[in-house]
C-alpha cells in the first residue's frame, strides 16, 4: 500500500493538547471521496501506537498519511 505524507501531529509544548500540522498543497492534492448529502472528505490515516508513544513522550512527532491502494 501506498501513503502519502499529509502532516504531521506532536504534543504542545505548553498545553495539554495535540498540535496538527497540515501540508496545503499536500491536502490539496489528496484524493477525496462525497458523502450522499454531496460533502466532500479527504480520508487521513495516524497510527494508534504512533500516537501512543508521542502521548507517552516517547517520541517527538507522527505523522498524518493518505493510503493509496
């Protein structure tokens, strides 16, 4: 399978949060699907234990992908 780098999701150094960094082009460019009320949706993969760890403090970042097939 194929995965496209979308962005990438670390902890906030300051708050009790997650921060998400989205590539525009890379979003612009993924592929899509619609909804029957005719919305559209970009599909976005990030590893459970991936984020697990950066949760943990583990590691610093993970990242956010698109899987082709």
């Amino acid at each position: 399978m194929e995965s496209t780098l979308i962005g990438y999701v670390r902890k906030s150094g300051q708050l009790n949060e997650l921060k998400v960094s989205i590539d525009l082009q890379a979003i612009n460019e993924a592929e899509t699907y619609q909804t029957s009320d005719g919305r559209s949706y970009v599909p976005l993969y990030i590893s459970i234990e991936s984020l697990m760890k950066v949760l943990d403090g583990e590691r610093a970042v993970t990242v956010i992908a698109q899987h082709k097939d």
